[in-house]
C-alpha cells in the first residue's frame, strides 16, 4: 500500500450546479443510498441500532426520507460531486423530454 497516496479529484471548484441539477442530485443521493441498501440487504444484513458487523446489523438500513439530513449529506455529496465532475469534463445533461 502507498503511504504517501495524496488524492487528486478533478477540479470542480469553478461548477455552479442549477436548481434543476440540484434535483437531479438529491433523486441520485436517494437511489445510492437505494443501491447500497439493496446490497446490504442481499449480504443478510438488517436494521440495528448500531453498525454490528458480527450480527450484520446497520442503523441506516431505512428509508433515504429516514435519515438524518448528515447522512443524506453523504450521498448527496458524492452525487453532487459526480454531477461537478462531469459538467467539468465537458459533458452536458440534458432532461428528455
């Protein structure tokens, strides 16, 4: 393993996201949390109060409208993020109509 492994996201520093992209990424944030709960679930996993890896228990395995605004903040972070990263690549969304 590196120890000096020093992170180098690309720049999305100058992307401003519009209200719509903004919609788009909270619809993402949900359908991560979605997919990771899904993938939870198919390992056996289960609600629990507290993250239990010995009896697969986690407290996040509910509803994305459950959570706490810090744990939605999770993926909608890396939605945004996602979002940033390919509006700076040159890529553009474009809502079908």
């Amino acid at each position: 393993m590196e120890k000096n492994y020093k992170p180098n996201p690309i720049d999305t520093t100058n992307v401003v996201l519009d209200e719509n992209i903004l919609e788009l990424a909270e619809m993402l944030a949900k359908n991560t949390h979605e997919v990771w709960a899904v993938g939870k679930l198919k390992e056996g996993w289960t609600y629990g109060p507290k993250t239990d890896p010995d009896l697969k228990q986690h407290p996040s395995l509910i509803p994305y409208e459950e959570l706490s605004e810090d744990q939605k903040d999770y993926d909608r972070n890396t939605s945004i993020e996602t979002l940033k990263v390919l509006i700076a690549l040159g890529f553009e969304i474009i809502k079908k109509k």
